[in-house]
C-alpha cells in the first residue's frame, strides 16, 4: 500500500499563494483573513486530505504571550529588534499563540514601574520575553510581579534565574577582529560602549582576545564612543587624531554613524579605513558603501526563544539555561586588504 503523503501548511500557502501565517489564522478561524479566502482556504486544505490537528496552544495552556522591548531599542532605525518582534510573531502565530507588544519607554525603566499595558495583561500572559536588555533592578521587578516564566532575548545577567537566548558574540568580536587582522591591519580600533550591554561587552572581549593574539596593541585613543548613556546615538563625537587602519563598530548602526563622520572629513572608507560591524540590519547593505558585518539571525533568536519558553512553562523547577546562537561573516565592501 502507498504511504499517504502529509500535508502540510506550508503546501497549502504554496497551492493558494499566500503565508503559513495566513493559512493557520484561516484554518483556526483567527482574525485577519476575509471571509472569502478564508473559504478557499478551508475547501484547499479539504481537497488536499489536510489534518488540522489539536494546536500546540492547547497542549501546553498557552494562549498569549508578551514581548517586552525598551524604547531605546525598538525604535533603532537599524530594526534589529523589529525584526525579532515580526520573526516571533510569525512563529506564535503558527501555534495559535497571540504575541502582545510592550514597548518600555525610560521614564518607567528609571522610577521601576511596568508598563499600564502589562498590568491590564497580566492575568492573561502564559510567559514573557524580554530583549535588549534592562537593568537589573527592573529585571528583579519583572520577576517578582508577574508570576509567569521569563525568557531574556540577546543579554543576560549576573544571577539571572531566568532563560536567556543570547548570541554568542565573544566569539563574534574575536572573529571580526581577526578577519580585519588577516587583511594586514595592525592598528585596529573599536566603537562601541562595553558597560552599555552585555552584547557590546562580549563583542569587545573577543576583539581584545583577539588583538593578543595577534600581537596587536588595543590603545584607548583608538576607541570611540558615538551613543549616550540612554543608548541615542551621537554626531558630535571626535575622531582620534591619529586613525588606525580599521575599526570593529559593535553594530552597524555604529559602523554607519562612524563611515558618515570619515567621508565628511574627506577619509575613504574603505581605501583608508576599513570598517567590520555586527548585526546584518537592512542599513548595513543599504548604504553606498555595503557593511561587511557579523550576520545575526534574528530568526533564529526568536524561535529559539518560543521554543524554550514553551520547554519553559512545563519545566519550572529546572535550572536556567543560556542557550547561544552562533554567528556568520557576511563579507561585502567596507573592509579592505593592506
């Protein structure tokens, strides 16, 4: 006898053209799909032998889950955590789980207040994300409040008693800076705060690590800070005096402010500096000169963060875990050989 092939979501979509998203809402009689494609939705995946079966929601007890980002962060041009959100919302989406958002402003990260938002939803959440990180007395905040599992998303903390899912940007910073060293620079700076988070300050070892190994020199007057203490970039910062001959910028936003304040003092990049950044962000390969940049996943991020926040939910008395994402070099045109 044949083996009935499975049918899936994703063969829908690609039968009617349109998004698993889309085919799930449908098939769950969700909010956002018309009437009419719903219909043929529902009469495709008849004719194609579809099993809808019982939704992951229902097994594990979740229905709702909350993201919370800080401002700062969310609402970077780079849209790093933008692209998180939209990744994570897709994948809740397909399990039939509703994502809130909850966009932390300062004024309730300094007096220690939680978003109005999260109140109102606090009975209903099954679990939630934090990413771009807070302090750690609002971490203790978020944890004494609110009585579900916490999944940290790109840092992590001292004491944390919660999962993070974080990249594994040590070995991210020691691989950019020995890919600008295998091109022959020797004088190597870096952009960036290491006390901003725990991110830039992982990337910041592995560039120092790097430096020794090589033999290099890290000089203080070659490291630039372009953002103030709240995380907003600057345009007034100065330029050492005496460049060195790249730079590794801790994301690319960074790398982007940095390229803009050389080419308008008339240097080339990257004829006279060369410049290696992090994230992979539509800015890094939407300006003239394309980034050279360490790529970070953000797919990857935000599924294996619903992951273990599902794992998380039925394993309560387990240990937190850090669970890394590794990274790759994404070679394009702002770093030149010596």
């Amino acid at each position: 006898m044949t083996k009935q092939r499975k049918v899936t979501l994703e063969m829908i979509a690609n039968e009617i053209g349109v998004t698993k998203v889309t085919i799930s809402k449908a098939l769950n009689n969700q909010p956002g799909v018309s009437e009419e494609l719903k219909k043929t939705i529902l009469r495709i995946s008849h004719e194609l032998g579809y099993i809808h079966k019982k939704a992951e929601k229902n097994q594990k007890g979740i229905t709702k889950l909350g993201l919370l980002v800080p401002k700062r962060f969310f609402l970077d041009t780079d849209n790093f955590y933008t692209q998180i959100y939209y990744h994570m919302n897709r994948d809740c989406a397909l399990k039939d789980i509703n994502l809130a958002l909850y966009v932390l402003n300062p004024e309730e990260e300094k007096k220690g207040t939680l978003p109005l938002s999260i109140h109102q939803d606090s009975a209903n959440i099954g679990g939630l994300f934090v990413a771009g990180e807070v302090s750690d007395s609002y971490m203790e905040l978020l944890s004494s409040s609110l009585s579900v599992p916490i999944v940290a998303i790109d840092f992590y903390k001292r004491n944390e008693t919660y999962d993070c899912i974080v990249t594994d940007n040590y070995r991210a910073g020691y691989t950019a800076a020995s890919y600008v060293a295998n091109k022959g620079h020797k004088r190597i700076g870096f952009v960036g705060n290491p006390n901003y988070t725990s991110s830039v300050m992982d990337r910041f070892c592995g560039y120092v690590k790097a430096l020794t190994e090589f033999g290099l020199e890290y000089r203080k007057d070659w490291h630039i800070v372009n953002n103030d203490e709240d995380g907003a970039y600057i345009n007034d910062f100065a330029l050492p005096e005496e460049l060195p001959t790249a730079f590794v910028c801790h994301c690319d936003m960074a790398a982007y402010k940095l390229l803009v304040k050389l080419q308008g003092q008339g240097i080339n990049v990257p004829e006279q500096v060369s410049i290696i950044s992090f994230d992979n962000t539509d800015l890094s390969q939407s300006i003239v000169t394309a980034l050279t940049t360490m790529d970070i996943s953000k797919s990857a991020l935000a599924e294996k963060a619903l992951e273990r926040m599902l794992w998380r939910v039925e394993h309560t008395n387990e240990e937190p875990q850090h669970i890394y994402v590794n990274t790759r070099l994404i070679e394009r045109d702002s770093v030149a050989a010596l």
